[in-house]
C-alpha cells in the first residue's frame, strides 16, 4: 500500500505491506535507525515514537496505521540546539549503553510537553517511567533528568 | 517474528466492518487498539487474513451517561477513564481501575470493548463487566443483539461474539449515590497483566449493607462475579468481621487455573485476601464520599 506521512516535520511517501510495522517502516525503509526494537511485544518501550502527539509503542501499530499522520523519532529531537532531554540526560547520566534511551526520549518528550507538571506528582512520573525498560543505567538517573529537563521547559 | 501477511481495510462505518468481517467470518479480526492483536500477530499466535481497522469509524469513541447507564463506545479508549467520566461512583471505580492496566502508552491506545473482546482471564475490564452485569451490543448482519457480560465471556480468549459480529459498545449501570467502591491487585510488574485482581461496590443503608457486587479477574478461566460473597454481605455491616467472612468464602468460590508464577492455592489465598481488601477500600470510599 501507498502512505504518506510527515516524519519529523518532513512529507515522506512509502510503498509498505500491511504487515510493516511502524517500527520497522521507520528502521527498514526510511532508514531512521535511532528507534530500537526490544521484544516486539510492547513490554521494552525501546521503539517508543510520538505519534499524532501521543508516545505510543511503534512495534505495536502497523505504518499503514499512521497513513496521514504525524510521526516523531529520536532523530527529531536533534534538531537546532537540542531538546532539553537530550541535555538533562547528559548532565544526570541518564544512559550507559543508550539502547532504551530513544524509548525514554520519546516517552518524556510526550509527557512533558503535554504538561511539564507531571514531574511534580512523584506517583505520577514513577508510574510513566515504569512504562518503559532499563537494564544498565538503573531509574534514579533517568527520573533526575526528566526532573532538570521539565524544569527547563517549564520556564 | 514478524506478522504474517493480511489484507488490511479501513472501515468507515460499523456497517461496512460488519459486511467484511461476514465476507471472510473465521479469517478477518477487528483492529481497534492493536495492543493485544498487533502482540499475538507478532507472535504469529494470530494469523487473520483480513483486519478490519475500525479506528476511523466515526461516534464510536463516545462515553455518555443516559437514562441509568454509562454508555461506552468501541472506540474509548482505557486512558479515557483516567479522569472521572460520571459523577455516580461508577466514574470512581473506572478511574481507579484503568490506572491499573498496563501502562501509558499502552492505555492511550487500548479500548476497554477491545479488552472484552480479547478476554484475558486477568483483565481488569471484563472483571467490571461481570461485576456490573454490563451490556454488550454486538452487531451483525442481521442487526444488533445484546449480550449480558455473564453469558458473554466463556473462557480463556473466548466470548460469545459470533465471528461476523463487531462490537459497537458496553453498557455499564450507574451505581447510585451512596455506593463505595474499592479496587486492588496483585502484580509482579507493572508490565504483565495482574495475577489476580478483586473489585467491590457496596451500598449501605442503615449500617448494613444493602447490595454488592463483588468480582475477581485471574481467579478462574474468565472472570468471576463472587455470587456467594455477594449473598453473604447482603443485610451486614461493613465491619472488619463481616469482610474476613467475605475473605474465607471468596477463597473457595475461586477456581483457580494452574500456572508457572502462581500455583492454585496461592491464587486463592490471594484471591480472598484481595476480596477483603477491595471491600475495605470500597467502605473507606463511603466514609470518604459521603
Ligand atoms: C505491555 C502490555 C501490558 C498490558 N497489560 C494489561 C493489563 O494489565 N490489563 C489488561 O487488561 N490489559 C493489558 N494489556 C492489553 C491491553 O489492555 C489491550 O489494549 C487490550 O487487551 C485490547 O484492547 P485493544 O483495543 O488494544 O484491542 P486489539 O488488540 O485491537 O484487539 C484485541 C482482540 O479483540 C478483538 N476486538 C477488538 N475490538 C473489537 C470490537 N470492537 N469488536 C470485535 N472484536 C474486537 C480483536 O479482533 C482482537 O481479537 C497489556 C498490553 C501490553 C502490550
Ligand atoms: S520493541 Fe516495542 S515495546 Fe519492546
Ligand atoms: S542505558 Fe542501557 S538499557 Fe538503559
């Protein structure tokens, strides 16, 4: 099937199966390698994209999905001087080998740019970073850079 | 894995989701949320041949109080419930429970009618179906029946729904000022699905309770309306020793099915405990709300 979607602020047209995930669509085909695929099951979060707005699990939605709509990767975040996130996951050493560091990109750039007052209701972020796998770095650092990036956002 | 191949239709109207899923009845699977379907297609344990998405099916997102109901659409999804949707108390016990399901972005794309569909016997919704002895509507060729949640769930993965049949929506009954509710479960990880799960809502009048409805998820092969319990509560107080009463019955109504993280006995030991619990919560909520 023919989509269109905007990747990144950019128009891309592809030719996929139905059966193309979004996660792969965005690896195979567009090359966007920053989003990572864990257990294709939903359970990781490393293939978390923002997608019309919402963090959602990219292994779990088809591309032929997101025909017509607004998809954001890592490689978005990039841009200009950078996101927040990206500078308050250096400052609090919020990744060792980066492998889930996409996923939690992702996932706090949705969160907090819906609302940056999340970060003050610790129930709430503890219950938005458990979504998403850590295996090296551990939570703490993680939890301190979506504190520091909210901080700058919310300013 | 990756799924194996399908024929992919975008359905813009319940008439047309329904003559499709009748062309190919036993290949073609509804797609609402993906959140269980996408995973068992990616485990190659589902492969349709047909998926009829039905997310661009316009009004099924709805969520609307009428008469004595809450009416939900096919299309809400469990993110919806995070924020009360009635002021009955009914709007409390959704709230409570869809923050136990899954996680965020799981919850903004997950439907609470996909969830009864599936029919995972640790859910949490189908739990609040049998407990409320919601509604179903089911739509078909020929039109649209009504199915009650405790004829409708028949096992592990397994309903009423003829293969034809879509989904258009649930009915939940209001529970009435007045009513406390109460939810509690038993996980390992905020990733799988709960062991077991119990809700309460009581009714108290006069000090002694006066209705209640009491039901279980991962207590048996489908969930599980505690009947007995039920019976039981009718005409005492919601006192400490008319719950531990509630606890010893809900134990032996559970039926348990074996598995690797919990063996039978555990999961009824769990089963009545959480049943006490829930039913402590759902006095609080009384005291607290009224
Ligand atoms: C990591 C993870 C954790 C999870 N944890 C929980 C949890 O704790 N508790 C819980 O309850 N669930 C959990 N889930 C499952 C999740 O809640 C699903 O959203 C839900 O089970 C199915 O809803 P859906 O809209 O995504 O349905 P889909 O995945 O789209 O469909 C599921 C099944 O129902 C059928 N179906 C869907 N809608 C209709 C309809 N309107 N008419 C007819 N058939 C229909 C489909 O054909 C398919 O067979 C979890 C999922 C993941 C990935
Ligand atoms: S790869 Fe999608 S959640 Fe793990
Ligand atoms: S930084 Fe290695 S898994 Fe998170």
């Amino acid at each position: 099937m023919r989509i269109e979607m905007e990747v990144n602020g950019e128009r891309r047209a592809l030719e996929v199966e139905p059966r193309r995930t979004l996660a792969d669509a965005l690896r195979e085909d567009l090359g966007l390698t920053g989003t990572h695929l864990g257990c294709e099951h939903g359970v990781c979060g490393a293939c978390t994209v923002i997608v019309d707005g919402e963090a959602v699990r990219s292994c779990l939605m088809f591309a032929v999905q997101a025909d017509g709509g607004r998809v954001r990767t890592v490689e978005g975040l990039a841009s200009g001087a950078g996101h927040p996130l990206q500078r308050a996951f250096r400052a609090e050493h919020a990744l060792q080998c980066g492998f889930c560091t996409p996923g939690f990109l992702m996932l706090l750039a949705a969160a907090l740019e819906r609302d940056p007052g999340i970060v003050r209701d610790e129930e709430r972020l503890r219950e938005l970073l458990t979504s998403n796998l850590c295996r090296c770095t551990g939570y703490e650092g993680i939890r301190r850079a979506a504190l520091r990036a909210a901080e700058e956002m919310g300013r | 894995m990756k799924p194996a191949p399908f024929d992919y239709l975008v359905a813009r109207s319940v008439r047309e989701a329904v003559s499709a899923l009748a062309e190919r009845p036993s290949q073609a699977r509804v797609l609402a949320g993906g959140q269980s379907l996408v995973l068992e297609m990616n485990y190659r344990r589902e492969r349709p041949a047909l998926l009829v998405d039905i997310n661009h099916v316009p009004g099924l997102d709805g969520i609307e109080v009428e008469g004595g109901e809450l009416r939900v659409g096919a299309l809400a999804r469990h993110r919806d419930f995070e924020e009360p949707v009635a002021r009955d108390p009914l709007g409390r016990l959704l709230e409570r429970v869809s923050r136990h399901i899954a996680h965020p972005p799981i919850r903004a794309r997950g439907t609470m009618v996909g969830s009864l569909a599936y029919a995972h016997p640790a859910a949490e919704w189908p739990a609040v179906a049998v407990a409320l002895d919601a509604r179903l509507e089911l739509a078909g060729p020929e039109g649209v029946r009504t199915v009650r949640a405790g004829e409708f769930f028949r096992g592990p993965f397994a309903t009423a729904r003829r293969p034809e049949e879509m989904i258009t929506g649930v009915r939940l009954p209001l529970l009435g000022e007045g009513s406390g509710v109460g939810f509690v479960e038993l996980r390992r990880t905020g990733a799988s699905f709960a062991l077991v799960a119990a809700l309460a809502a009581i009714t108290v009048e006069g000090g002694v309770i006066t209705s209640s409805r009491v039901a279980l998820a991962g207590a048996a092969d489908r969930p599980l309306r505690v009947r007995g319990v039920e019976e039981a509560l009718a005409g005492d107080p919601p006192s400490d020793e008319t719950f531990a009463g509630a606890e010893r019955r809900a134990a032996l109504e559970a039926d348990p099915v074996p598995e690797p993280h919990a063996g039978v006995e555990y999961r009824r030991h769990a089963a009545g405990v959480l049943v006490r619990r829930a039913l402590e919560r759902a006095a609080e909520d009384l005291e607290v709300n009224s």
